[in-house]
C-alpha cells in the first residue's frame, strides 16, 4: 500500500531564487497534514507545484501509484487533487449552487448541442448536478444561500464555499491554502471542526498550510516546516512544535 | 413624425445587426481576453457563403445560413486554434492583437482572390415585403423586421445558453478565473474554442442580415461594421452581453438619425465621437463593470 501523495526531491527556481529546493513529503491516507513555515518560505509554491500550475525543474510527484508530475492542472485535478486558495477565489458573479456545480464538471458532462437544443439528457444531467451540488451545500450549512451571489456571502461562509467547491471534484487529496487566513478565534474553531469532519465525513486526506499555531496543533497529525524552500524539520506536530531549530525559524 | 419613424426603425434594425456582431466581439474579449479585430471579415466570409450556395448554387436561404454558420463555426475555431492560442498566455497580449489585425488582412486578400474585387449584389434572405402603416405613410421593410426579431431571439438564446447550461457556465467561470477555473477541472482551451465558436457562428447570421439589408458584397464588406460593432462592444462595456446589445442599438439609431438630421458624409465622424466622449465620461463602458486595482 503505497501513500496518498509522495514527493521526491521537487525543486523550482524564478530567476537566480531557488523558491522550493529539494522538497520532499509523504502523506499517507486519511491524515490531516500541516505545512508551515514563516513568510516567503514557498509554501504556496509547493501548493501550485503540486496542481500543476507550474513545472517543476526537477523532482517527481506521485498520487498514490500514479506518477503526475509535468500533467496540466485539468489532469491533475481530474487525477484527484483539488485545492482552496490562500485569497479567496470563488467565481464571485455565479450563484453559490453555480460554484459548486462548477467543480461538478469534470464528473457530469453532455455534449454542447444538446445544451443548445434542450435535449432530455441536458434536463437530466443538470437535475443530477443540481442535487449534488446541494447535498454539499447542506453539509457545509450553505443551502439557504444557495440562490445568492458568491460574492455577497460572509467572509467565513466564502471560506466553506472554496472547500465544497473543491469536494465537488471528487478529490482524494484535498490542499487547502491558508484556510484560517483573516477569521476570528470563533471563526477559526468552526473552521477546525469543519475540516475534522471533511476528512472524517468523504473519508479524506488533507494537506494544509496555515499560520495560525492553535489550528494547526489541534488538527494537524503531522507536520513539515518550510524555510526559505526547503525542509527544516518534518514528523508529529508535538516534536516539530518543539524542535530548537524549528522556534529559531519563527521566531528569529 | 413619420419621417423620423422611418429612420427610428432603420436605426433599430440597423443597430441590431452591430449588436449581434458587437456579442462575438464581447464574448471573445471576456472569455481570452483578447480583441479579435478579425471578427468583421469572418462576417464578410459568411456572407460569401451564402451568396454562393443561394446564387451559385441555387439552395433555400435559410439552409444556405446553416451551412455559413457552420462554415464561420469552423473557420472560427481554426483561426483561434492555429492564430492566437499558440500565443496565449507566452506572449504579451499587443501580439495577439496584431495577429488578429493579421488574420484580418489575410481573409480579406483570401476573399479577393477567389471572389475578386467587384462587387456581388446580394439578394436578400428575406422575401417578404414588410408592412404598411398610417395609410401606406410608413413602411417598414420586412428584412427590418427580421433582423429585429432575429437579433433579440439571438440575445435570449444566448442569454439562456450562458445561464443555464454548464458549458455556458464554464465560460462565466473562465472569464472571471481562467487559472482557478482550470484547478477545477474546467477545460479552458475548449471553452475558449467554444467562445469563438459560438461568435463566428453569430457573424455568418450578422452577415446575412447585413447583405440583406445592404446588398452589395465585397471582400471589405465586413470592415466597417465590424469596427463600428467593435465601438458598440466598447460603449455598452466590453465582456458585458447585455452591454453589447444595448451599444449596438444605441449606435444604429443613431448613425440612421444623423444621417437624416444632420448629415450623410458625417455620420460615421458622429458615432466615433460619441465613442470618445462616453469613454471620456464612463472609461468602462455604459453597463462595463469598475475594474478594482488590487493593492
């Protein structure tokens, strides 16, 4: 049984800037994984290394067996990786029901011209994708917002709407970017038990990166600490927290 | 009265025909972001078409439309594929500009070898003759009526495309996203072909209405009417469907009362001023959306 997602060796510089070097990770099925690191460490970096947004200069990424370094990122996110972003970017002018239908399409699909011409496989298909898109609603407690615009949603509820967004690609790997960025301590409490039960509810395994120290020990299992691109220290959340080299990074 | 009528409606049918070719113009620039300055001459190319399957080959009108607006759909499709994606993204966005004002040149040089420069006179699509009010005082062509009810058919079914199908949706999610749109597993290349797709197949109906209306068909047919679409795309706000047609409206009727009112020779000097001094006024448009810098 090999790992959810296993990187070797990945690297990628801009310019003379080595932004990630030598970056390695294992995650394995079902765990609730933390990268940290302070700012302009690379952690985004390694996020779009990851879905493909960019290539990477050398390294290979594997999703369980499958070796998808180099894939575009449709292949990748049809490969089973889907991502939240670290500035909120949902499609602000659709419905929150269209946003979530919209990472239903890889899943659903009928061709144009009977979308076009109306043909009963249109109405078909669109009712499935309808009520699909609202059972994620419901979990996420979005339903009553259903008809309003992303964009007029709470800041918190935009956050939980990126999430179902990226559910409804049907991921096995789920990034997740900053997710307490800008809430409240309430707000961040809500957001801990959401992720807990993503991973316990679509039986899910979840990297994320976050800066919020309470989070990420109270949810995460695991750790790996980025500075300046590459790996200082990786394992159990209480033995990173605690490594000496680790408390320098942070706190200078 | 009557006489302002007259032109009133030639306006409004006038300005419907900029607005349909204004929605291909508007939707290509949502969606890649990009001017396709050759859209006027896929409309001149659509109207070959047609002139040749109804005079040349003798076809039923409506079945000669049909098979321009699949001819444009293809030629639409192939331009983009081998001009302009090759160039999306890589290169800054005044190469893709260029390529367009290229593509332009080479379908307008393409239709002067294999049609030559004189001019085909058109017979129109529509064979009716239109009606008569106040008496036989007012009449209005039915070519007019047509590309009235033609354009707001076209503005609803586009409309319920964008809004209610995935595949409209897509195109709303790439116009907004492209690279999240893509992390979602929307393909945006072939929303993109989509898009230039369903605007070419708009111009081959553009110049059906056009050449009806004004039957005289030559490689610099398009020209014109594309760039004057192009000032309605920009008036109503570029991206904006709704924009579009209301800019193609507002330009025909205006162009038709200048023309009547002021004078023929500086018509066209009118409508581009009124382009400038809107942009002065609203740099987005009538109905373009604020674009927020982000800090």
């Amino acid at each position: 049984m090999c790992a959810m997602l296993s990187v070797n060796n990945l690297s990628i510089s801009f310019g003379g800037l080595r932004a990630v070097d030598d970056f390695n990770i294992e995650i394995e099925k079902g765990e609730l994984y933390g990268l940290i690191g302070p700012n302009g460490a690379g952690k985004t970096t390694v996020f779009n290394l990851l879905t493909g947004v960019y290539r990477p200069d050398e390294g290979r990424i594997f999703l369980e067996d499958r070796n998808i370094t180099g894939l575009d990122t449709v292949e990748i996110n049809k490969a089973g990786i889907a991502r939240t972003f670290q500035n909120i970017r949902l499609f602000k002018d659709l419905s929150v029901l269209d946003n979530v239908k919209i990472g239903l399409h890889n899943i659903f699909t009928y061709p144009t011209i009977s979308g076009i011409l109306r043909l009963s496989s249109y109405f078909r298909i669109e009712k499935e994708m309808d009520e699909r898109a609202l059972e994620l609603l419901k979990v996420f407690d979005l339903e009553k917002e259903k008809d309003s615009f992303a964009k007029n949603l709470p800041y918190g509820k935009q956050r939980k709407l990126e999430i179902a967004r990226a559910l409804a690609t049907g991921p096995k790997l789920l990034l997740l970017d900053e997710p307490a960025a800008g809430m409240n301590p309430n707000e961040t409490g809500e957001l801990m038990d959401t992720i807990r039960f993503v991973r316990d509810e679509f039986d899910m395994t979840i990297l994320l990166i976050e800066h919020d120290m309470k989070l990420v020990s109270g949810i995460c299992e695991k750790l790996s600490v980025l500075n300046f691109g590459s790996v200082l220290s990786r394992g159990k959340t209480s033995e990173v927290l605690n490594d000496p080299e680790v408390i320098a990074a942070y706190l200078g | 009265m009557l006489n302002f009528l007259t032109y009133f409606v030639n306006g409004i049918s006038l300005g419907s025909i900029y607005a349909i070719i204004a929605l291909g113009y508007t939707m290509v620039y949502g969606i890649a972001k990009m001017l396709n300055f050759a859209h006027g001459d896929v409309i001149m190319i659509g109207s070959y078409i047609i002139y040749t399957s109804m005079v040349t080959w003798g076809l039923d009108p409506l079945l000669s439309i049909v098979i321009a607006a699949a001819g444009c759909t293809v030629l639409g499709i192939v331009t983009e594929k081998v001009a302009y994606k090759p160039l999306r993204g890589a290169a800054s966005s005044l190469a893709v500009l260029i390529t367009a004002i290229g593509v332009s040149y080479l379908l307008q040089n393409l239709a002067l070898l294999i049609f030559t420069a004189n001019p085909k006179s058109f017979s129109s699509v529509v064979s009716w003759d239109g009606i008569s009010l106040a008496g036989g005082e007012l009449k209005i062509q039915g070519v007019t009526i047509i590309t009235i009810i033609t354009s707001l058919i076209v503005l609803l079914a586009l409309q319920t495309f964008i809004k209610k199908t995935k595949q409209g949706q897509a195109m709303v999610a790439v116009s907004e996203d492209k690279g999240a749109a893509a992390l979602m597993g929307i393909n945006v290349n072939k929303t993109i072909s989509l898009t230039f797709a369903i605007g070419s197949g708009l111009a081959a109906i553009a110049g059906a209405l056009l050449c009806s209306a004004y039957p005289n068909l030559t490689p610099y047919t398009g020209a014109m009417p594309g760039i004057k679409a192009f000032v309605a795309a920009v008036l109503g706000g570029i991206g904006s469907i709704p924009g579009a047609m209301i800019g193609g409206l507002l330009l025909g009727i205006i162009e038709s009362l200048s023309k009547r009112y002021i004078s023929t020779q500086l018509s066209d000097a009118i409508v581009f001023s009124i382009l400038i001094i809107v942009l002065l006024v609203r740099p987005t448009g009538l109905l373009g959306k604020k674009v927020q810098e982000k800090v």
